[in-house]
C-alpha cells in the first residue's frame, strides 16, 4: 500500500525519435562523414618510442632522488631552449617574478583583462525559456508547415457496468474533456515543426494522466508515438495509448475532526459514499460544502486541511481521510465597527437579522454585508467574524462581528424618460444626498418635464428607519398636470411610513400608510351648464396598502402571485363637503410553462363609495387605458366621455391582462390581451369591456428588462389609434 495524495500526476518517461527528421538528410549526414579525409599524426611511432625512458634492466635497483628528477629535468630545459635558438625560434618573454628560467611566462602584471571590472549581472540574458513557441499553434500558413491528426486508443477498455450513484465514466467523457483542454487539439492540426508536435503530444500526455486520476485510474498510464506519413504530402500522426489500469472506490471514509453538534454534521453532508469510484470533481465538491456548511450551522472558523488517500493497488480501494479544524462553535456577539464610517455600530444592529446570543450563522452575515451595501455610502465595506474568547450562556463562544468601512461619495444624480401614446414623453430626474442626516437621512429634489406633465418637489426620506427596510418618508410638490381628461395645478404635502421589499430580502408581507393634503385647480365638464368649468378642490387623504407576495421576483417574476389591496379615505372641500372612499384590489399570478415560457396574467378591481362623480376632483376619479393599464389604447382614454369625446373619469373600473413571456438570452418577445373599462357607478358593471392586442419587445438587463409594447384596440371606434406604442423600463405587471 501507498499513501498518495489524491489527483496525484503519474510520471512517465517517454523516448521519442527526432520526428522532424527527414530520411533524404539522414542520407546527407551519412555522405559527409564517409567522404571526410583522416588527419596526419602528430608524431610517428619511433619518435614517441624515443622519449619513453628506459627500463632498468634490475627492478631491485635504488629509485632516483627528487633532487635528480629535477636536475634532468633543468637539463632538458636547457637543450629545448638552446635548441630554439639554434632554429630561430624566439624565447618566451620574462617572467614578471624575474625569473627567466621558467618555460612559460606570467601574464603581465599590467594585463588590461585582470585590472577590466567583472561584467554586471544584469547585462546577462537571463530570460527564461519559453516552450510554449513549441505548444501554441501559430496563426501563420507560411509557419504551419507540418500536418498532423491525433488519436486516443485504449480508452475502451473502461468498464462502463458500475451500479454506484456516480455516473459510470465511458471513452466519450474523456475524448469531450481532453478536447476542451488538449493543446494538440488546439493547435488545429498545423505546427511549424516536428518539436512543436512533440512538445503537445508530452504536454497532453500530462493532460490524459491528470483526467484519467481524476475520474479515480490513479494506475492509469500514457505512451505517445509519432506515426511518420508512408507517402510525402500525407499528415503524421499522433498517437495517445492509455492503459486505464484500476478505477479505485472509496473504502472507508474518515474525518479527523473534534466533536460537533449534531454528531453527524461533517458525514452528512459529505456526498460520495463508501462503494462509489474516486472521482475528483466530486471529493472537491464534498469538500467545499462542509467549508460552506459548518459555518451555516455555528462554526465560523472551521477549516478544512489537506486531504490524504490511502490506495491499495491489491483491492483498488482508497482510505479517504479529511483533516477539519471546526473552531469553537459560536453564536453573535458584538458589532464592532472600523474605517471611515458612515454610520455607527447601534445603525448596523437595525440592518441585522440576528440577536446577540443566537447561534452563528454565516448566511445571516452575508445578508447584512448585502444590505450595508444596498444602502450605497460605501465605496467598501466588509463583515467578518473573529473569536472574542468569551463564553456565551448558552456554552458557546462570542464570535464578534466586524464591519469595517469606507464610506462613498453620498450624492446621487438620477433619471428616467418614457413614452405612451396619450401620455407622451417624460422625463425625470432627481438629485439625491443620501446620508445629510446621519443615519440614512436623505434629502430628494426632483424635477419631471414633458409633453403633458412639469413639476419639481423636495423630499426627506429615512431609510431603515428603526427597522430594517423601513422607510419615512416627507414631501413637498408641485405639479402641472395637462391630459385630455383635466388639467390640473396641484400643491402637495405628504407623509409615507411603508415596509418594503427589497431585490435583497423579498418578503411576503409588505404595508405602506401615510397620508396626504392637497389643493388642486382642475377643469372639468359641467353637464348643467355644458361648459368646462375651472374649480379648486382641497384634499385629505389617509391612503394604505397591503401586498401579500409568493412571486420569485421583485423585477421578473416567473412563479407565484401577488395580491394587493389599496384604500384611503378622503375628505374633500371647495365644492361642498364630501367625505368618501376609494378602494383598489389587484392579483397578479406567474406560471412557468418551460424554460424560457411564462404565462403571465392580472386583474384589478376599483371602487369609490360616498360622493358623486361630479364632486369628485378629476384627478382623483379612476380612468383606463395606457402603458400599465389597458394597452391599446391611449392615455385615460376608456371610460365615460363629455359631448366633446374627452374622458371625464369614473367611480368603479375595472381590468385585466394576460401575456406569454418568451425569452431567449437577454431577449425576450410577449404577445398580450388587455381589457378593460370605467363606469360612472360605484360598482363597476362588467359590460361594455374594451379588448386590446399587441406584442412587445424585451430587453433584460441588470435592473430589470426594458421594454417595448405596441398594440392596438380590438373593434376601434372612431378617435382612437390605430396603434399604441409604449416605452418604459419593467414588464407591464
């Protein structure tokens, strides 16, 4: 048995030929060694026999002294020079230790190449090698003068019969996974030259071994060869033999960890089982997991170390071993906060959604790391927990919680633009200083300009107020309202207290109330005189709502429904006391019929009770028709009309939509039904309804789709458009 690591790279050896190398230059090689002339010895054998000293005929005889050696030795010496100078060859020049008898001189010791510094480092070329020239394929033709194909043998013989809960592991799956990462593959079949293909068929024998162990043939072993073409114009091929060997199973499966609670926390949650083959992707995803789940479940600090497997080769089986540091099991402590904040830590245990002393959860931590974030004053912001080494009641340990900060630019600057047919173009934009009264106090001031609509107004506006996704909101404005039903100046004051949902943390209950007063100049049609008429209504409302919401999205919704009820009662002033009430009910329901498919559908119901339509001011009756009501036709255009065929509004309506969402990618196409009509009764009749048809556009963004719509009325009467297009960002419901 071995203890090797898990995923480990087989080494091999491989002995490759010099593939590049053509038969007609070995030939040449061959011709010029043959035709080479041999070189004239130095000396011939009689002068060397000459110096070879003589024996001593009497091996017992006295060995010569050092002293004598050196002697004959400056005998020679001195023959050699005198020698030399009988043929004219010059002496070698002095010794610059002053001793001339010497054969060969000292350098000079004014030589320039000793006294010259040593040359610098840096002026060497250590750049080091780079063979991916020999595995990356060149673009060039010109470059690309070798051909090749590839193959892979060996890989059926993987046995494909297992009866484990993993996937049996077939020739296919490893010819698709090497494709995707093989540089062979890659080089498309063209390399400048024979090193180049050598060079991939090494690198994606790595690669074969490297998927062979990480589907569990840690024996599993490659050989490349080259097959050279039998005919010149031909391409060569690279051949891959795998021998898979033993695809080994998990034996026993261990975790050397201190106790956790509940006992079977790491096992459970650890996928592969005894049985099942050893395959990578899955040890790594188990792995992950408990990473992920400990500190779901009060083990912040919880670490995995380095996996270790035991292979037996005999049984092909792994003793599978995971080292797992837990920590000490936590529950929340303090908020501590750090940087330059932009609020305090009381301001961050609103956003929170857990209590000091309940068990830790990492889950929870990442949401309040969301919501610093969603409130947008900080350029950075991080949470994280760190051991207080204080015990909680309950036997944990504290873990405090720390959020450091940076606080971000705090102003804004907005806008938005549309378009419907009766309604025309609007624009709006605001500017926003969203923390000038710490904490989240932020001062709005807004402006809208259009075709038939010119305002501007200033709110104040805390968020998180007391609460998480609590807001209070006050405002003031003042607008100019100009349609085809009324014209209206309208001075505004109000007040909002709502608990919303957030693409953060949608919630199923949500509620707004506040209240409203208002004094509006509107013109409206006077049946008795058969005049428009100019009057000045003064307003008191308190308007509330409730939103139950199942749906799986704030900005597109897919499954589920909401339903929505409005009321406000209302006080009115200037054309006789009136005291009523206006109520609006709404669901909306989503159902996914395939991928990509939705049907989508709405209806809504509205009433007001306890005055007449006449002592109503315009712009509080209800009308129908546009962009987010009944499209295909205009602007308010349905309902009850003056002898000048303008609508005048009424006290009941009602409608309803239904559309199929396809999309594809960031697009999508609806085709739609609306229907729809306003009554001048307080209970709406349900006849007479108005039917409209159309397709839309979709463009799906970040933030939400953007959409297009164009319609048109079914059974058009005379003024209405032929078609309806309407621009705006968000499905119609």
């Amino acid at each position: 048995m071995s203890n090797t690591p898990i995923f480990r790279t087989v080494a091999a050896v491989f002995s490759l030929g010099s593939i590049g190398l053509t038969p007609a230059l070995a030939q040449d090689t061959d011709a010029a060694q043959a035709v080479q002339d041999p070189r004239e010895p130095i000396i011939d054998d009689s002068e060397f026999d000459a110096t070879i000293p003589a024996i001593d005929d009497s091996p017992d005889a006295a060995m010569g002294s050092v002293a004598d050696w050196e002697a004959e030795q400056e005998k020679l010496e001195q023959e050699a020079r005198q020698e030399d100078a009988e043929d004219g060859v010059a002496p070698l020049p002095a010794l610059q230790d002053g001793d001339p008898d010497e054969l060969i001189a000292d350098p000079p010791v004014n030589d320039p190449e000793i006294d010259d510094p040593l040359t610098p480092l840096g002026s060497f070329d250590v750049e080091p090698f780079d063979e991916s020239q020999y595995t990356e394929a060149d673009d060039s033709d010109q470059a690309a003068s070798l051909r090749y194909d590839y193959r892979i043998d060996g890989l059926e013989a993987l046995d494909e019969s297992g009866k484990t809960q993993v996937r049996p592991v077939s020739a296919d799956d490893i010819r698709s996974r090497f494709s995707d990462l093989s540089a062979l593959e890659d080089g498309d079949g063209k390399a400048a030259n024979g090193a180049m293909v050598s060079a991939r068929m090494t690198e994606d024998q790595q690669l074969l071994l490297d998927i062979m162990s990480g589907q569990g043939f840690f024996d599993a072993t490659v050989n490349g060869t080259v097959e050279l073409p039998d005919t010149e114009g031909e391409k060569l091929v690279v051949v891959l033999q795998v021998t898979p060997g033993t695809r080994y199973d998990f034996a026993t499966i261990m975790f050397d960890a201190g106790p956790v609670v509940p006992d079977d926390l790491i096992e459970k949650n650890f996928v592969p089982a005894i049985g099942e083959p050893i395959v990578a992707e899955r040890v790594l995803a188990a792995e992950a997991n408990i990473a992920v789940v400990l500190p779901q479940e009060g083990y912040p600090f919880a670490k995995t170390g380095q996996r270790d497997i035991l292979l037996d080769p005999e049984t092909g089986t792994g003793d599978y071993t995971l080292p797992v540091d837990t920590g000490p099991r936590s529950s929340y402590g303090d908020v501590v906060t750090t940087g330059t904040t932009a609020f305090d830590a009381d301001h961050i245990k609103v956003l929170t959604r857990f209590e000091k002393g309940e068990l830790y959860d990492s889950r929870m931590v990442d949401d309040l790391r969301k919501a610093l974030v969603a409130t947008g004053l900080f350029s950075i912001v991080s949470v994280k927990p760190s051991p207080s080494g204080e015990q909680a009641p309950d036997g944990t340990e504290y873990a405090t919680i720390n959020v450091d900060q940076e606080a971000g630019p705090p102003r804004t600057l907005a806008g938005s633009a549309g378009y419907g047919t009766g309604q025309g173009f609007r624009v709006e934009g605001s500017w926003t200083h969203r923390n000038l009264f710490p904490p989240e106090g932020a001062l709005i001031g807004s402006a809208v300009a259009g075709t038939q609509e010119q305002g501007a107004g200033l709110t104040f506006r805390r968020s998180n107020a007391g609460r998480r996704d609590r807001t209070v909101e006050l405002g003031i404005s003042a607008l100019h309202s100009d349609f085809e039903a009324y014209e209206a100046f309208t001075g505004r004051l109000s007040g909002r207290i709502s608990y919303d949902s957030t693409p953060i943390w949608q919630k199923r209950l949500t509620y707004s109330y506040g209240f409203e007063i208002l004094g509006t100049n509107e013109q409206d049609f006077n049946f008795a005189t058969g005049m428009r008429d100019r009057r000045t209504y003064y307003v008191a409302a308190l308007p509330g709502q409730v939103t139950f919401d199942t749906s799986d999205s704030l900005l597109n919704p897919t499954e589920g429904f909401r339903l929505s009820a409005k009321l406000s009662p209302e006080a009115s002033l200037g054309s006789g006391q009136q005291i009523y009430g206006r109520g609006l009910i709404e669901g909306t329901a989503y159902f996914q019929v395939d991928d990509g498919i939705v049907l989508a559908g709405r209806a809504r119901v509205g009433s007001i009770v306890g005055a007449k339509r006449e002592l109503i001011a315009p712009s509080r009756r209800y009308y129908a028709g546009g962009g987010g009501s009944v499209r295909g036709f205009g602007y308010q255009e349905l309902g009850p009309k003056d002898p000048d065929d303008r609508p005048i509004g009424g006290r009941s309506l009602v409608e309803a939509a239904a559309e199929v969402r396809y999309r594809f990618g960031d697009y999508g196409v609806v085709g739609f039904v609306d229907v729809g009509q306003v009554y001048t009764s307080s209970t709406p009749g349900f006849d007479n309804l108005r039917y409209g048809v159309g397709i839309g556009g979709r463009f799906y963004t970040n933030f939400g789709p953007l959409r297009l719509d164009v319609a048109t009325p079914i059974n058009r009467q005379p003024g209405e458009s032929r078609v309806s297009i309407y621009i705006s960002i968000g499905q119609a419901f």
